[in-house]
C-alpha cells in the first residue's frame, strides 16, 4: 500500500479547488443580452435618388412643414423602402442615422426598384412644439404706465416780426407838385415888394 504525503499548502489548494467547483455547480448561469432595437420589416424593394439637385432631404415623417429633417441623401445614393404614406407623397426609408431608424423622403425624387406596391405607413406622431415661455401677469402690471391727465406744453409760435417803415422820396422830376425853389422866389419877390412899399410911404 503506497501512502501519499501531502504538504499543508497543497491540500490547502486542494480544499479551496473542490468548494469552488461544488459551489460552481449550484449556480446557473444567465447571460445577458444588451437591448437591441427591433429591425424594421423588410419589403425587398429599395429607392434610388433620381433628383438634379446634389441631395434632398430626409425628415422624421411624411411632411415639410411638419417634421423636422434628419438627414440627406446624395442623388444616386439608394436605401431600403419600406412603406408610403396615405397619399403616396412621402416614402419611408431605413436612415440608421435618424432616432427610430427610419424617415421620409418626398417620392417625386426617388424611383422605387423593382417596380412594386409599397404598402401604407402610418406617420409617426408629429413631434411637440418648443415651449413658449410664459409671462407673469402680476410681474408685467408693475411695468404698465397709465396716462396722466395732465396736458403737455403746447408749442407756441413766435411771433412775426414787423417790418420796418420805409420812406419814399419825392423824386423832383414829378410834374404835379411845385418846386421849392419857386416858393423861395416868390417870397423873395413878395419881400423885395413889401421893401418897395415902404420906401415909398416913408
């Protein structure tokens, strides 16, 4: 009978190998899977950008006004189709790139391959408005003014200055008034008369 001699550090090993393994064997094991998005129906038909333009618009549902853009695509560049809308304007597409995976591209710009019934979409639902900010009314009736009774100042014209007199010359040459040296004459002559007169008398 052959006997075997174990160090304490080998069965100490030994020990801790078997709990592992017994412990190991009661537990089961569950691998978790990170969540994936569920990929989109296939219809096995695609679109190609026929536009004359470089690129157009990819947007998150079937309108312009609607819903924002999420992307381009470049004229001649294809992508899987995957439904049209009510009318058949708007075509969904696979854009990996936008936030559900999928958008909208007007349909007069692309041509659907092969040639094939593409079945109805409902639109996604249209997206929230940006928040107005609202104003406090008490806060803005501390800013109203009321008007006050009182009149402003008027404006009051100055007023006009009057024009100075002018006078008006007798010109000489008037035919209707008689010259001053006529009146000197005629008392000249009325004196020398009066002279006369009492040279006599004396």
């Amino acid at each position: 009978m052959i006997r075997l001699k174990f160090q304490p550090l080998q069965l100490l090993l030994i020990l801790i190998m078997l709990t592992g393994f017994l412990s190991a064997s009661n537990l089961t094991f569950v691998l978790a899977q990170a969540p994936t998005d569920t990929p989109a129906p296939t219809t096995g038909l695609f679109i190609t950008v026929i536009t004359d333009e470089p690129q157009i618009n990819v947007r998150m549902g079937p309108s312009s006004t609607v819903y924002p853009v999420v992307g381009i695509l470049l004229t001649g560049s294809t992508a899987p189709a995957l439904g049209r809308s009510q009318g058949g304007d708007w075509i969904k597409i696979e854009f990996p790139s936008a936030p559900d995976g999928v958008g909208w591209v007007y349909s007069p710009l692309v041509q659907v391959s092969p040639p094939g019934n593409l079945i109805i979409v409902p639109p996604p639902p249209t997206p929230l408005p940006p928040a107005t900010s609202t104003i406090d009314p008490t806060f803005a009736a501390q800013f109203i003014v009321e008007p006050t009774s009182t009149r402003l100042p008027t404006f009051t014209a100055q007023p006009s200055i009057t024009p100075l007199p002018t006078f008006i010359t007798s010109s000489t040459s008037d035919d209707s008034s008689i010259p001053l040296a006529t009146f000197i004459i005629a008392f000249a002559v009325l004196g020398f008369i009066g002279y006369l007169l009492s040279m006599i008398r004396r």
